[in-house]
C-alpha cells in the first residue's frame, strides 16, 4: 500500500483535483500502464530533486512540512539510492543540517551528483549554493556557488559531464543560463554565464536530455503557462533551437488533439527512445502523460498516471526503465513509487 500524508502545500493558490482521462480517445486508443512498485523509503515529499549515476538513481530534499512560515524542519537534507536490480532503497549521507532545502535544481555528470539553489529552511531565503555528491565516498562538498542570483524553481541538466542551469525565480521570473565545469577552479567548479535562453521566462519547467540534447518544457510565469518547447544542442553554434508549440495553435491538424499539457511543476523522463511528461499543475492539479516522439516533433497523449494528480513530483530512468515518484497535492505529500510501461496495455490490478 502506499503512504499519504497530510500537508498544507506551498506553492501557489488553491487548486481543484484533476481525475483521471478516459483510456481512449476519438480515434485511437490510449496505451500505457502504470504498475506500482513498493514505496519509496524515505519520507513522502514534494519539491525534491533526482540525479542518476550509471545504473543508480538518487533522490532527496524537498518539502515534507506543514506549509507554515517559519519553518520547522519541514525541507529535508536526505538522500536515497535507489538499486534497479533488486527494487531496493537505501538512505545515503544527507546534506548538513543547514543545507536543508526544498525546489532546488540538479543535474549529474557520469561520476557525480549535484544540487544547486532551492528555497531554505525558512521557506523565505533564496539559496545560490552547490553542493557535489560523490557516490565512491557517499561524500558530499560544497562546491563554488552559483554565479547567478539566488533563486528555487529553475531547471538543471547534465550534458558530457558538464551542468546547466536555466531560469528560476529570485523574486522576479528568470531565463538567464549558466554552465558548470565540475574540473575548473581547482576542482570546485566554475560557472559561465551563456547567452540566454529565447524563450518565456518562467519557474518550474522540465527538462529531459536525448542523445546529448536537452529538452526544455513547460512551466510558469506570473498566472500564465508558457507553450513554447526548446531544444538546447551545445555542439551547435546556434544551441538554442525552437520546436512545435505544446498548445493547439497550428491550422493544421498536427496539434488538434493537444489538450492540457501545458503546465508547471511536472516532471519528465526518457525511455525507450521517447520523451515523456507527467503531473504537474496549471490552475489543477493533473495527473495526464504525453508522450514526445523526436523523430516526428508530436506528442501523444498515454495513460493517465495512476497515483493520485500531484505537482512537484520527481521521475528518472534507470537501465531504460522510467519511473515516478513522490510529489504532492493540496493536503497531501505522497510517497508511492510507479514504473511505466508506455506500450502495454492498461491493467488496473496491477
């Protein structure tokens, strides 16, 4: 069985429970099956961050609290390691006490894990530090901060061995764009400020990275939620480059049937040479999966995830295998654990 517990959320203001889609559309059927796996070990959260190192994913921090300022140890210092092959989870070195964090972004080269920003303790301070985890030694080291301003909400993605960070909010929404080389400054890392991002500024995007390119999706700034999708290829002298729209706005018929996948706060995973994008919120709270095909730049709506809608949930793939996990929803923080299989077909007691 699952665990839910009760929480007052953080982000944002009320929103209305979004129920599951019906497995079939107008004209082809909806495929996908969710199978829940045990729960995840540690505390049911929202808001935290993941990062995989070889055959091993990681999770820990985010928000675990009561939603009432000031905090309380409500965001966490912990991380999970999570084994693919026996379906297990163990509890790694956390963070020191004052590193606690919710929101913050992170990526991972092929040897190490990093943590970047996020919103502290308090629930009120904007965080700019880096934090390196280094799975030989389950050690971590502070690394050099942030070259940009402190701030929780941005985007975070690995691409041969180096790290990015891309927009956010330090009081103000954001689109500027750094890079981190973990071997420059002796070792403690040295960030480039990169010529920006083109599109919307924005808080709580997703990002999903494919043959060594990055996928930027989603999020939001002020009440609206941004349809344009970017690709990011660091090898080309224009790295930048834009796709189809998440929204109906061709007058062809190639995005007639994109309804609701414009949102914040999702989360987004590759397997089996597709990209696929799940939960989140846009004034609900949604539960819907879209699946990205690269070749043809379309998304095809999959079935809905099964654990309840949720926003700030995090997902990863270990050996092409695509799962999700955690997040939260009004009064709830969930600590559930699923994999996907995008091509079976639905089966509800499984």
């Amino acid at each position: 069985m699952r665990k839910v517990t009760s929480y007052l959320f953080f982000a944002g203001s009320a929103m209305f429970l979004l129920y599951a889609c019906t497995k079939t559309g107008s004209s082809t059927t909806i495929v996908g099956n969710w199978i829940n796996r045990f729960d995840f070990d540690g505390k049911g959260r929202a808001k935290g961050i993941t990062f995989t190192i070889g055959n091993f994913a990681y999770v820990g921090t985010g928000y675990a609290g009561s939603g009432i300022v000031p905090a309380t140890n409500d965001r966490l210092t912990d991380l999970w390691k999570y084994n693919v092959d026996n379906n297990s989870w163990t509890a790694m070195v956390s963070l020191p006490d004052s590193a606690a964090r919710s929101n913050a972004a992170s990526f991972a080269t092929s040897t190490k894990g990093y943590i970047v920003g996020g919103l502290a303790q308090d629930g009120i301070t904007r965080m700019s530090d880096t934090w390196e985890y280094d799975p030989t030694g389950n050690t971590w080291k502070l690394m050099t901060p942030f070259a940009g301003s402190a701030r929780y909400d941005a985007v975070g993605f690995g691409i041969s061995d180096k790290g990015y960070i891309v927009s956010g909010y330090d009081g103000g929404y954001l689109k500027d764009f750094y890079s981190f080389d973990p071997t420059g400054n002796s070792n403690k890392g040295a960030w480039t400020l990169l010529a920006g991002f083109p599109g919307s500024k924005r808080r709580g995007a997703s990002a999903f990275v494919y043959q060594n390119k990055a996928y930027l999706v989603g999020g939001q700034s002020n009440t609206v939620f941004p349809s344009d999708f970017w690709v990011f290829d660091p090898s080309s002298s224009t790295p930048w480059t834009q796709k189809g729209a998440i929204a109906n706005v061709l007058s062809d018929t190639k995005d007639d049937g994109y309804t609701n996948i414009v949102r914040s706060d999702a989360t987004a995973f590759i397997m089996n040479g597709k990209g696929y994008y799940a939960t989140g919120s846009a004034g609900s709270f949604y539960k819907t999966v879209w699946e990205y095909d690269f070749s043809t730049d379309t998304w095809a709506q999959k079935t809905d995830f099964e654990g309840g809608a949720r926003t700030g949930a995090l997902s990863f793939t270990v050996k092409d295998r695509g799962f999700l996990l955690t997040g939260g929803a009004s009064t709830n923080y969930y600590s559930d654990f699923w994999e996907f299989h995008p091509d079976e077909a639905y089966n509800q007691y499984d």
